[in-house]
C-alpha cells in the first residue's frame, strides 16, 4: 500500500482523517479539560467541608483550651490532604499556622465554638491548593487526549486499509488494465474480484462499453481518413496538373495555394512569384482596379464572380508572342468550418474565343470603310453607355454639302474624306467615347459623362478640327468640310436610346436649315 503520492486518494484520505482527529482531539482535550477543572474545584470544595468536620472537635478543644500542642497536630493534619495549600488556627491567645503562603487559592473561614456552648472561641482558615488542582485537571484531560488520538489513529488506519482494499486497489487493478489498451483494440477491463455486482463493477461495465464505441468511432475514423487523403491526392493531382492556372487566397489577397500553370503564365508574362499580387490578381491585368471593384460588388450578391480581362505583360525581347491574352477570372468565395475565409481564383484563357469574336464584331458591328461602329454596333455601345454612366451626350453629325464633293470629285475622293473624318473624331475623343457611322455621311458621336455645360467648347474643337484643311493623294488641291450637329442628352433628354438619336436628328436638322438660311442670307446682301 504506497502513501507516497500527496495526490493519490490514500494519500489525502490519510491526511484528511489525521487533521480532523487532532482538531477533534485538541477540541475535546480543552473542553475535557474545563470540565475536570470545574469539577476539581467542586470536589475540593467538598473535600475541605468534610476535613473540616473530621477535625471540628479536636479543633473546638484546642481553642477552648489554648492547647497549642494539640492545635499544631489539628493544622498539620489539614496540610497533608492533596487540596490543602495551609491552615491556620487562631484565637484570641494563640495563632497556629502550617503550609505554603504564597498563591491565590481560595480561603475557607470556619468559626470554632465552645465544646460545652455555641460561644465562638476562635477560627479555623483553610486555603486551597488551586495549582495541585490545575494540575490534576490538565493531566487528567492530557490523558483523555492521548487515548482520542489514540483511537484516532487506529480508526484511521482501519479506515484507510478499507479505502485501499476495497476502493484504491480495485481502481488501480482498472486503471492499469486500461492503460495497457491501444484502441482499437479487443481487449477489455477484467472486473475486480468482489466487486462484480458493486459499483466498482458496473463502472468497469461501462468503461468496456465505452471501449467499443470508441473502436467503432476510430475505426470509422481511420477509413474516412484514408479516403479523405486518397481524394486529397486524387484533388492535388487535378489542382496542380489542371492546364487552367488555380491559386487559393486569403480575403486580402495572400497567396496561399498555386498550381504549375499559374507559375508558367507568370513566366509567360515575365513576372515574379510574390507573396501578393493583389486582391483577385488584379496586378497581373489591365485595368486591375476595376477587376476589384467589380469582384467585391459580386462577392457582396453571391459567392461566385467573373469577368473577361486582359493579360498585363512584360514583353522583354522580340521573340515572345505579342499577341493579347485574354482571361474570364472566375472568383469563389469559400467558408471553412473554423470560420475562416479564402477565395479560390481559376483563370481560363479565351484568347482564341475573343480573337474570333473581334474579328466577328468587326464584321457585324464596324462599318468596313472606316472602322467606325455601324447601327448594329452603336446599339450594343447605347446599351453599354446607359449602365455605366449617370450621364452621357448624343451628338448627330451631317458633313455639309458631301454630295457635291462626291459628284465633283468622286467617289474615291468622297470615302478618303469619310475616313478622315473618322480619324478626326476618334483624335479629339476619350477612350470612353464612341464614333459610328450611321449611314453615308452622316455620324453621331457617344460623349460619356458630358451635360450641357460642358458641350460648347467640345462642339467649338469638333468643328474647328472638320475644318482643318484635307491633303489627299489624289487632289492638287486641299479640301475643307463642314458639318451640322444636333445634340440630346442621357437621361435629361430621354432615357430610350432611339429617342436621344431621333431628338439628336432633329436638332441636326435645325442647325442644317439654320445654316442654309445664314448662307442664302449671306447671298442675298452680296
């Protein structure tokens, strides 16, 4: 039996018990010992009264007679009682006194009368011994401790040797069964002998129980992991072998995963690997800002955004491919069970698609003369203008007087004059406007973000750039042209988009005739 552990059950136990029975002992001891004492006092009390009626003759003669002799062997008698401290005869000739003096024990006065009348012939004083007292008190109550703690020790002792044999040792027999156990395993915990049917048992009971849960749980546990890693490799193999660059990142746009073909498309165009390439990759593209903006509004409505962006490259000699590169970025957003968000980024390159679809928008939406917008193109950009932008300006445009440089110079001459009219436009216009050509020599022009107040010195450059000699290769001499424009604005003017050209018509028209009445004026006075 090992009491060495100040942790194990004995151990505290033992403790436990010999504390309380020194505070029950120490207790007892005390109040054992006020209970002898006030008794001790009350026997002595006692005691003395019946000394004093033993020697109350002999005491009477003495003092009758004045016998000092026989009142000495009165007193001497008294002090050889244990509760007598001294004694004293004395009448009115003799005083006879024996014992200690000093101390504070208590005094009894007794009178001493005639042994032949009631006539007080003297007194007799008897102290008591207060310190033999005490001490007979405390010796009896230290004794009275000794057999409690005593007994203490033995009832500890009987109680920690039950606590061992049918407590400690049975749970150490299990204790040390289970930790020879591994799950999964077979092997189970034996029940303690006498204890089958006891607590003790029913406790082994459930452990077993528990035991082959937990095999089931770890069991169950081990072949899910097994499949979770064969499915982590088999997804590791598509993620770092997919031809479709994949990255994975934190919210701020922290690098966290990437396979190789998002490594080769850096090489492609010549960037560094870095820690961070921005919020949706948007330093790898043009245009970067907007990628962000766009993503987050996505983000916010759903957990999934994309878009069509071009490739940001580096060119660093002739010979790589200087073609455009095109990627739809696709963005999801993902939610782990510790609350923890990342975004997953796939970028697919549509280089070839939008190839193929600028070539065939240059088919269905540019005008093949001067590579304006036709009708067909300028609706879709109407379409575009009205979603992003607050506001925008239509501008008609008429070239003045085309036919007759048509008929006096040709027509070859007439479509250089087209042309150079577009190239015109397109100088004193913003990346965000738009040219087309609606139809011979008529145009209209898409000015974003323009009101009113900001149209008259758009309208003074436009005319004074018409204006502008032409030097064509096929004429001698310079040709110089004019037009008329008609104006209506987004959304003041009309928030349909055939409203704005056919109120912007209009106005050309006015201007048109305002002109022609200015000119046959003019005429007229000449």
């Amino acid at each position: 039996m090992k009491l060495n552990s100040k942790d194990s059950l004995l151990g505290r136990l033992l403790v436990s018990i010999l504390l309380t029975a020194m505070a029950v002992g120490f207790i007892a001891s005390e109040l054992y010992y006020m209970v002898v004492y006030n008794n001790s006092l009350k026997h002595a009390e006692i005691e003395i009264s019946k000394l004093h009626e033993t020697v109350a003759s002999t005491s009477s003669i003495a003092a009758f007679l004045d016998d000092q002799e026989l009142a000495k062997e009165v007193v001497n008698g008294l002090i050889v009682n244990d509760v007598v401290m001294s004694a004293a005869l004395s009448t009115a000739e003799i005083e006879v006194t024996n014992g200690r003096q000093s101390g504070n024990g208590q005094q009894y006065h007794f009178d001493i009368t005639s042994p032949f009348s009631e006539q007080v012939v003297g007194q007799l004083t008897i102290v008591q011994d207060l310190q033999f007292i005490t001490q007979r008190a405390r010796k009896n109550a230290d004794y009275n401790a000794s057999l409690l703690f005593t007994q203490a020790l033995i009832i500890t002792f009987v109680c920690v040797l039950n606590v061992f044999i049918l407590v400690t040792k049975p749970l150490s027999y299990i204790s040390k069964q289970l930790s020879k156990i591994s799950p999964p395993s077979r092997a189970r915990i034996k029940k303690p002998i006498f204890h089958r049917k006891g607590e003790l048992g029913r406790l082994t009971t459930d452990v077993n129980a528990l035991l082959v849960k937990t095999d089931k749980a770890l069991k169950h546990e081990l072949e899910y992991r097994k499949e979770i890693e064969a499915l982590e490799a088999r997804l590791r193999l598509v993620f770092d072998y997919a031809s479709n660059p994949i990255v994975l990142t934190d919210t701020s746009g922290n690098l966290i995963l990437a396979n190789q073909s998002f490594d080769d498309l850096l090489s492609f165009a010549s960037r560094s690997k870095q820690k961070n390439m921005g919020k949706f990759l948007n330093q790898l593209f043009e245009n970067g800002e907007a990628i962000e903006d766009s993503f987050e509004k996505q983000l916010a409505l759903s957990n999934t955004a994309l878009g069509e962006f071009k490739l940001l490259q580096i060119q660093c000699d002739d010979s790589v491919d200087n073609k455009p590169r095109w990627f739809q970025i696709i963005a999801t957003s993902i939610s782990t069970e510790d609350f923890k968000d990342y975004i997953e980024i796939s970028l697919h390159d549509i280089s070839n698609k939008k190839e193929k679809l600028e070539a065939l928008s240059s088919i269905v939406d540019l005008d093949p003369l001067t590579q304006a917008f036709n009708r067909n193109g300028l609706k879709s950009k109407l379409e575009l203008m009205s979603l992003s932008y607050a506001n925008y300006a239509v501008l008609f445009i008429d070239i003045d007087n085309f036919k007759e440089i048509n008929d006096t110079y040709g027509h070859q001459v007439g479509d250089d004059v087209l042309i150079e009219v577009v190239k015109r436009f397109k100088s004193r216009l913003r990346q965000g406007d738009i040219v087309c050509r609606w139809g011979g020599d008529e145009f209209i022009l898409l000015l974003a973000d323009v009101n009113e107040l900001y149209l008259t010195p758009i309208l003074s450059e436009l005319s004074d750039e018409l204006r502008r000699e032409m030097r064509l290769p096929y004429l001698k001499e310079n040709l110089t042209v004019e037009a008329s424009i008609g104006v209506s604005f987004y959304p003041q003017s009309s928030r349909n988009t055939d409203t704005l050209i056919k109120l912007a018509d209009e106005g050309m028209y006015k201007a048109k005739l305002s002109r022609q009445k200015d000119a046959l004026q003019s005429r007229i006075v000449d």
